[in-house]
C-alpha cells in the first residue's frame, strides 16, 4: 500500500479521486490547499502527491517547485489533475516539475494508470 496525499480544493473531485485512490488500496490523505500540502509533505513520508494546479492561494505549480527545491521532497513524484486542457499546458505543467498530468474529468482507468506508473 502506497501513502498519497491528495491536493484538491473541490469537494467533489476530492471524493472522488479519493476514492479511487483508496478503493486501489492506497492510503490517502487529503487537504484543500497547497499550503497544507507543503506542510504534510515536509513532516511526514508520502510515496506520491496528486496535485490539483488551481488552488486557492498558493497554486499547484508554485507548490511543485518548492517541492522540487527541498532535499526532503525532490524526488517525491507528482501527478498534475487540472481542468484546463489547452494547448500547451501539459508542457509548462511538466515544466513546473510535475512528474505527469491528467486533465479533469479524470477517467478512473486513465487515473490509476498514471498513479501506477509513477509509483512503480
């Protein structure tokens, strides 16, 4: 079983990818911000961080780079969700130092794909 925290501010999709995530058997924790995700990031070990890239306050991307920039959670991988698929996006997300990305709505089969990709 792999430790994933989860970024998501909708209340809705957290649900939901939550319970994919756990249903797969991974232990889950989630927050709404990415304030809250640094600070779990730095205190506890986590095997992935699935980030939602628009969040109230600090941004999904601006939280990957201080991941990236911290020893402690450089090589923590990072899976992008995002609602904003537009051309051009999944490189700048990529760029930011996410380590893939999924664009919302999310497809179960899609989801999980990446997360085991990124956790093997």
């Amino acid at each position: 079983m792999s430790k994933i925290l989860l970024v998501e501010d909708n209340a809705a999709n957290r649900r939901l990818i939550g319970d994919h995530l756990r249903r797969a058997g991974h232990e889950v924790r989630e927050v709404t911000t990415a304030d809250e995700a640094l600070r779990l990031a730095l205190a506890e070990p986590f095997d992935l961080v699935v980030m939602d890239v628009h969040l109230p306050g600090t941004d999904g991307l601006t939280a990957t780079r201080r991941l990236r920039a911290d020893a402690r959670t450089r090589a923590l991988p990072v899976l992008a969700v995002t609602a904003h698929a537009m051309r051009g996006d999944e490189a700048r997300i990529l760029a930011a130092g996410c380590d893939a990305y999924a664009a919302k709505p999310v497809a179960y089969k899609e989801l999980m794909a990446l997360v085991e990709r990124l956790l093997a």
